[in-house]
C-alpha cells in the first residue's frame, strides 16, 4: 500500500493517501490502484472542462465549459474539491490550494467513487482504459481536422453531440439482436441455407409413392408464396423501433469513413458517461457515506473537526428547490443500513401497522454494512429509490414535490403525499430524466426519409431543442426527418426537409390512467 | 449461560460518556443489553458498538 510512483504527490500527502487508503481497505472497499494528481485550480478547471480527461478529441465545448469554471472559480463561486475518473488505474485530482483536512476528506470520498466504479454492475461494460481511449480518439479526430479542415469536422462533431443522449443504455446487457460478422462469408452462407430451410412449408412425413397426395405440390406452393407475401409486409426497417439512434444512424445513414469513425466515438463516450448519470444519487451517497465513516472514526484529529464539519455540511446541504444526491444517497444508505441492522424489513415488518412497534423494531441481526455492499452492487438509482425510498424516510427527510403556481406565482409546495413524491422522484431518473426516443421508420413513406417517435409520459418536448435537434439530424443522415411527439395534448409531427420546418398537428391525445400534465 | 432461576438485578453499565441503567439476570446480560440500547442510540456506530470489547463495559449495581 504505497502511493503509486508516478504520482505527483508531496510526501505529506503520500503519506496521507497510504493512511487512508489502509482506511478504506480496512473498511473491505475494493478498488482498482489510484492515482491522485497533485495540481492547481487552473489545471483542474481545465482537465474538468473536458470531464476529467487531460487528452480527448479537440472541440471548442471544452473552451467554453473552462471559461465558465474559471470565472465561477476566480469570482469564488464555485470550486471543484474534487474529481475522479473511472479507470484502471483510477485517476483522481486534488486541489492544490485546498486544505490539508480537505485532501484527507477527498481522498476518503475518492476511494468510494474507486470502488463504485469497480464494483457496480452498471459500470462492468465500461472501458477501464478510457484514459488511453480518449487520447487515441483524440489523434484520431486530429488527423481528420488536418486533413478536411477542423471547422467541417467541429460542425460534424456538433451535429453528433445533438443526439449523444440518444443512446439505449440498456443494450450492453441485453442481446437485442445477432450479431453478426459482416467478413464472415462461410457463416453467411450457411445461415442462408437455415433460413431457407426455415421458410420451407412444413411437409408431412410420407412414402415416395404417396407423397404427392399427402403434400400436395400445388398446396406447397400456395404456402410459401403466403409465406414470401407475409414476410415482405412484415419485414420494415428497422424490424422493431430503435432506441439507439446513433448506432442506426452510424449503420445506415450515408456517412463517409471520417465521419462514421467521429460518430462512433462520440457513442462510445456517450457509453462510457452513461453509467454515472444513471447512478449519481447511489455513486455520491457511497462516496459520502465512506468519507463521512473514515473521517469521524479515524481520519480527524480534535484540531480538524470544525473544517472537517463546515466542508461536510456544505456538500450535503439541501435546498428546498433542488435535490441533493449526496444527501439524498449517504441518508439512503444508512437507513437501509439502520433498517437491517435492526431487522427492520420483509414480510412482518411491512405488514406492521403500529407506528411505534415499527420505529422500535429490533430483533439486532446486524445485517446493515453488508446489506449495503450489495446495495450497491447491483443497483442504479431507479432501483435504488424505487425499492428503497419508504414512507418512513420520506416523513422523517420532508420530501415535498413542488411545482409553480401561477395565480400566486409562487413556486409552492404541491404535495407531501409519499406515492406522488416517489413518483415525481422516479420519472425525473427514467431514462437518465432524457425523453425517450426511437426510430421507427427508416424508409418512411418509401422515400428514404426517417420517422422517430418520442414516447409521452407527461412532459413535452421543448420545442426549439426539438427542431435544433431535428436538423442536426437531417445534417446526418441527408434526408428529412420527422419526429411524432405529443403538443399541447396533441399529436404532432415535426418535420425538417433541409430547408424548413414544418409542425403537423393531428388527433388530440387521450392520456393513459396516471399520467398528468 | 444463566438460569431461569436468576433474580433480575438493576445495573449501572457506563460506556465511555454514555450510561444506561438496564435490568438484567447477571453482568454479562447487562453488558449485552447495552449494546442493544446503544447500537439503538447512535446507529452509525453500530458495527463499532457490537466489535466493542467486554472491558469497555464498567458495570455496577445498582441496587
């Protein structure tokens, strides 16, 4: 347990990392080796601007997002304490001009993200050598700026990261179809053979001499030619409507090799970041809750309690406008770790009425820390509120939903009622709180033209995004684009031919039972 | 090990700043019941509290 060699840590802090790293070990956290780099705001304002990759494909996105953090930082208005990036080994950066109890408390709270990263099951499809990754795809996209000129390649790029989101998250663990290998021309015959012997009508088993009455010829062929008529009308294109848009557009859009090649790194980016918008409450709130263990128990000295509590209060305080994950995941935490601590959980216990038989509720077998490592093992922050988010913690934290009132105009607080509370918590984490999106028609109205369909759950699409985005992917695939969307509790078709857009609106909506507006 | 025939005894157990008075057949049922009741107290220590050895337990009488 020493630091690694190639960090850039003074002895004091080397001394500290090994310390809490033997903390944290202790603790039986389990992490890929990490590296912490000792540097100043400057640096960290820049590697942060490009999400915490020090070499990455250029674009001006990165110049503008340090702008924003340098002034935030110089005006004190903001300051990154800390950053770590999932990779093996991990990277991790402290501040120079923090305090010594605060690279004690961002050390602890890194080794929680570290092992996050390697332990949670949302994260195993993850490139664990993004660092390199990222440099590679960087000179890649070099090379093209040099050699068809960096503004063509930006605006390609541009029109890309418009549908970055655009991604189906779950498909690294769900086979959602054969994969097959375009080079393998063996395979691709004998596949053929099995589909036609598939297709083949069914025959019953027969001698020679019978067999032209019990399978008639005429019979045989009035089926197949059924089956032939059936499968051209079901066959469309896609064959079932298609979350990821960028690998349809990367399959089927007419892309020259520079822009294909920009397109699928900017997917597997977005592959790469999907994973922690999916878990920020539970990545957080683990982080927290270790930092938060190692310090009180082992990491402060009487002199740092003060910094150490000012620095811990101010990441986990709440406003009543807007959630905090970190609050929201170390409470979590450690109520499930209290609730199996104490037994507090399955059948008996939720089938218990009495408030005080429940709050008291005891039968202390110490269940709790590994309750939580497998916690966060297996979930995401869906699952995670969805089953563990109860009416107890949602009293004891005062959840309210609030919304704005427009006779008072206020925002004001809606309800305390737990299911709507839960519910309103729930929708803001499907799908990452994106709009669910798909391709349903590649070839719609037989003119090569693409047709997606936004899936309403109750909020609409902003329209300027919905056009921008729509003509960013005219941009891509060199022919109008229509998205089916729901306006004003209406059915709407946003087109964009190349030169205008144009807004069709159809049949009023009937919303589905829960759905509200 | 304690018997059915024990008498129930009041007893003193402090831990460290914390004291509870808990009603128990002899010292060492005493010494488990505070655990219990201080696990209770400060669940985020709950592990430490269970690992916590005997001797950190002083336990009177308290009749």
């Amino acid at each position: 347990m020493t630091a690694l060699p190639n960090s850039n840590l003074p002895p004091k802090l080397q001394k500290m990392q090994v310390e809490i790293e033997g903390y944290a070990r202790g603790y039986g956290l389990d992490f890929y080796p990490t590296i912490f780099e000792h540097i100043d705001a400057d640096d960290l304002n820049a590697i942060a601007a490009k999400g915490g990759f020090p070499v990455r494909y250029p674009h001006w996105r990165w110049g503008m997002d340090y702008e924003r953090l340098a002034k935030g930082y110089h005006h004190g208005l903001q300051k990154i304490y800390e950053m770590v990036i999932n990779n093996d080994p991990c990277y991790a950066y402290l501040m120079k001009s923090n305090d010594v109890i605060d690279q004690k408390l961002v050390m602890a709270h890194v080794y929680g993200h570290c092992d996050f990263f390697k332990n949670n099951y949302w994260f195993s499809k993850t490139s664990r050598k993004m660092m390199d990754e990222m440099a590679n795809q960087g000179n890649r996209v070099r090379r093209y700026m040099d050699e068809v000129g960096v503004e063509e390649v930006e605006e390609f790029i541009d029109a890309c990261l418009s549908i970055e989101d655009l991604i189906d998250v779950h498909s690294p663990f769900i086979r959602r179809r054969e994969e097959v290998n375009r080079y393998d021309f063996q395979d691709a015959e004998k596949r053929k053979e099995e589909v036609d012997e598939r297709n083949r009508p069914p025959r019953f088993q027969s001698k020679d001499y019978m067999d032209r009455f019990i399978n008639p010829p005429a019979r045989l062929a009035a089926i197949a030619e059924e089956r032939d008529a059936a499968r051209c009308e079901a066959k469309s294109f896609p064959e079932r409507p298609e979350r990821d848009v960028m690998l349809f557009i990367l399959e089927h859009a007419p892309l020259n090799s520079w822009q294909a090649d920009v397109l699928s790194i900017v997917r597997n980016e977005a592959y790469y970041f999907a994973p922690q918008a999916q878990t920020k409450i539970m990545n957080e709130g683990w982080a927290s809750y270790w930092h938060s263990t190692i310090m009180t128990r082992q990491g402060l000295t009487p002199g740092d309690v003060i910094n150490y509590c000012d620095h811990h209060s101010g990441t986990l305080a709440s406003s009543p406008t807007q959630l905090n994950p970190y609050k929201l995941g170390i409470e979590l935490f450690r109520d499930i770790e209290d609730r199996w601590n104490r037994g507090a959980f399955g059948k008996e216990f939720d089938e218990c009425d009495d408030y005080v038989r429940r709050r008291d509720w005891n039968t202390d077998i110490g269940l709790g820390r590994e309750k939580i490592f497998e916690v966060r093992k297996i979930h995401n922050d869906l699952t995670f509120i969805d089953e563990f988010l109860t009416l107890d913690f949602v009293r004891e934290h005062k959840l309210f939903k609030f919304g704005y009132n427009e006779s008072t105009e206020y925002y004001e607080i809606e309800t305390r009622e737990f299911p709507r509370v839960k519910q309103q918590l729930l929708a803001s984490l499907t799908n990452r709180g994106q709009p669910q999106i798909t391709i349903c028609d590649g070839n719609y109205k037989n003119r090569g033209e693409l047709f997606l369909k936004h899936t309403y759950t109750g909020v609409e699409l902003q329209v300027d995004y919905a056009r921008d985005t729509l003509a960013n992917l005219h941009r891509l695939w060199n022919r109008p684009v229509h998205l089916k969307t729901v306006l004003e509790e209406t059915e709407a078709v946003f087109s964009f031919d190349g030169t205008q857009h144009d807004i069709e609106k159809g049949e009023p909506i009937e919303l589905a039972e829960g759905v509200s507006i | 090990m304690t018997s059915d025939n024990c008498p129930l005894l009041t007893y003193r157990v402090r831990v460290g700043h914390h004291e509870f008075r808990v009603i128990a057949r002899d010292a060492a049922e005493a010494v488990e019941l505070t655990r219990r009741l201080l696990a209770r107290e400060l669940p985020r220590l709950y592990d430490v509290i269970h690992n916590l050895s005997k001797t950190r337990f002083e336990v009177e009488n308290a009749a």
